[in-house]
C-alpha cells in the first residue's frame, strides 16, 4: 500500500511537471507572436510617441549626396542658391542644405566646432519638425540664413538670446533669418539638438501660418522644443517636467512661460499633445495664414472636441 501510494504520488509529480512545461511552452508561442505583431505594427507607420535621442551623432562635415546636389541648383526663378545675397560685404558661408545657410562674417569669431555643431543642430530640427508637424516652413522664407554672429544684418537686442525675423535679398525676395550670437552669449550644449536652435527653427515654422501673438507664438515653440528634452519619458508635453513653467511665472510673466503653460494645461486639460500637431498645422495651412487668435482657438477646440476658451482667457490671449 505504501509503496503504491508513493508510485501514484510521483505519476501525480511527473504530470504536474509535463502540465507546467507544456503551459509555459504556449506562453512562450503567445508571447513571440505579439512581439511579432507589435514589431509589424511600428514598422507600418509613424509613431510619434518614439522618444528621439539628442545624444543621438550626426556626421557634420560631409553633406550628404542629396544635399551636395541641391547646391547650385536653381531653387525658384530668378534665384541661385549659389548667389551670395551679401556680396558687398565680407561674409563667409556654408551651403550644406538648400533649406538654410550659416553665414558668418570674416574672420569668423565662432569657432569651427561651434558652427558644425550647430549646422547639425539646426538641420535636425528641421527635419525633426517636419516630421513632427506635418507641415513645412513658408516656400517665401526659403532658404533661410543664421547668422551666427553679430553684424549689420543680426543686431543685439536687449535680452535676447536669439531671434527669428525677415530680410530682403539682393533679388528682392523677403527671407527668413535666424540671428544668434554665439561668441558673445551663453547658449545650452547639454543637449542635442540645443534649446535655443530649435525654438527660433519653430518660429519659422509657424511664420506665415497665422497672425503673430506673442503668447501663442511662444507656446508653440516651447511645446516642440520640450519634444527633445531630456528625460521627457512620457514622449508628451503633459510630461510633469514641464511644471516648472509654473515655478518660473510666479517670478515672470515672460510670454514664453506664459505661452509654454498654456499649452501644457491644453495637454493636461484636454489631452492636445504632440499627435494633435498635424492636424493644427494642416488647418492652419489651409488658411493661408489667416488665422487670428479667436480663430486659432475654434480650431483647436476642433480638435479636441471641447471648449479650451477660458484657458485663452486666462493667458490674455481672448478677451
């Protein structure tokens, strides 16, 4: 009887044993599946949520195949993106890409590293936000110039890190310009691309798309300047880092922290985030530029399907 009993008591082990393995097996099958289908299911489209990397390395001193080709080129009648729109003054320039050209005057007071730097810095941003918008920069604006230092085009402006405005070539077509300073001021490395380079790059972006309202203006520039943050783990401007904007307005109503606040209470509120970009700018493309702020309010209430008025209201951008 013993003996019988110890016999089914290992019959009844050895089961148990074959019941877990096959189990786990089919766990295994379940698993392996999924991983396949959600790998099948990035692949077939853009998934915005993807956190870039600003560690991420660009080769900066060979322009690509693409770029290269484009030098020279005539980018629209009547301009040469070989013509140098300052020929009576003493300025060097890098052509790498037909969107933008770094222009610096001679000799340079910015360092070759500085400039390649901040070539790539810029190039990035621009494909970055091409992609993360949907949209474009205003064909009128192109190709853009940075200036990368202080001269008689780029004049300081009282506690201004940089700024983004127009100028009017030699052919008389009306410009986009970036002016920086980088050998006289402080600018953020620590990240890749740097703040400062993708906020004037987003200003472009939205010139020309709807009226110029300081705090929207901003808002929109610290909402895809945040897209490259560091630490941003959520891959949404609801990321609690972006707090700090109320920290900062308790000593400052700057319109960019009002602007940057505004729209994380749009993300926190109503759930407009970074996804919900191709649609504004698709909608403010399709009006030519004429939005005001009462309009830029009904659109975005459009796409998130409620009233955001009094969060306009109460950053004074409605009455």
């Amino acid at each position: 009887m013993q003996k019988g009993a110890i016999e089914k008591e290992e019959t009844k082990q050895s089961n148990s044993t074959q019941n877990i393995l096959i189990i786990a097996f089919f766990a295994f099958i379940i698993l392996a599946v999924v991983f396949l289908m959600q790998n099948k299911s990035s692949d077939d489209g853009v998934q915005l949520s993807i956190h870039l990397s600003e560690d991420r390395i660009i080769g900066v001193n060979t322009p690509s195949q693409q770029d290269a080709s484009n030098i020279g080129k005539t980018r629209r009648d009547g301009y040469d993106l070989s013509e140098k729109p300052f020929d009576n003054l003493d300025y060097e320039y890098d052509e790498r890409t037909k969107d933008f050209r770094l222009v610096c005057k001679r000799p340079c007071p910015v360092s070759k590293e500085v400039l390649n730097q901040e070539f790539a810095g810029m190039a990035y941003a621009v494909s970055t936000l091409r992609g993360l918008t949907q949209s474009d920069l205003n064909k009128d604006l192109l190709p853009f110039e940075i200036h990368a230092s202080e001269d008689s085009v780029c004049q300081r402006i009282p506690n201004a890190l940089a700024y983004m405005t127009t100028f009017t070539d030699t052919n008389g077509y009306n410009r986009g310009l970036l002016c920086f300073f980088f050998d006289k001021l402080y600018y953020d490395r620590s990240k890749f691309p740097y703040s400062t380079s993708v906020h004037e790059v987003t200003h472009l972006f939205e010139a020309g798309k709807m009226n110029h309202n300081s705090v929207i203006w901003e808002g929109i520039s610290e909402m895809l300047e945040s897209f490259f943050v560091k630490g941003n783990d959520k891959n949404s401007f609801c990321w609690e880092g972006n707090a700090w904007f109320k920290e900062v307005l308790k000593r400052s109503d700057d319109p960019h922290w009002v602007g940057g606040d505004l729209f994380f209470e749009l993300c926190r509120q109503y759930g407009f985030d970074y996804d919900d970009l191709p649609e504004l700018y698709r909608q403010l493309d399709a009006r030519n530029g004429n939005v005001d702020e009462k309009e830029f309010v009904k659109i975005v209430n459009n796409i998130v399907g409620s009233d955001t008025s009094k969060l306009f209201r109460d950053a004074k951008v409605i009455e």
